[in-house]
C-alpha cells in the first residue's frame, strides 16, 4: 500500500464495497464503476448520502475489497441504488 494513494480501487471497472481510511475513520465506501447502471454516477464513491470523487480521497488509505457473500452485497448495492432515486 503506498502512502499517496490515487483514489481508486484495484479494478475501478467492477462496482464493489472497499474498506476506505481517511479522516472520518476507516469505513466502507460503495465504488461504482464502469458496470453501474446509471452512467452519471461511474467512477466516483458513494458514501452514505455523500458522492466522493477519487481526487477526493487522495490522502486516504485503501485496505482492499470488503468480502462480503454475493446476496449481501447485492442487497447493500440496492438500497444504495433505492436511496438515491
């Protein structure tokens, strides 16, 4: 892990959850990549209400993929998408 970390996951094509430490503390923010459904809201974090851009989270630190069973993860992917709309 490198200490100037450029914003994005390691596959930033993949929509997933990555465990994401800044100043709000370490926590898992949703990453909407290429294969979101809405093309306005690609490449950039979602975190709770908040939408973070990759420059936004430079000084960050990225730990990794949070692993989570697929129907979890589905699940947490649709309320995000419902919360939104």
């Amino acid at each position: 892990m490198s200490d100037l970390w450029n914003g994005l996951p390691d596959e930033p094509h993949r929509s997933d959850w990555h465990w994401i430490e800044d100043g709000d503390g370490l926590r898992p923010l949703l990453w909407r990549g290429d294969d979101w459904p809405e093309p306005a809201d690609r490449r950039s974090w979602r975190d709770g209400f908040a939408m973070l851009e990759p420059a936004d989270l430079r000084n960050g630190r990225y730990h990794g993929r949070v692993m989570m069973p697929p129907v979890v993860a589905a699940r947490f992917r649709l309320d995000v998408m419902f919360a939104t709309a």
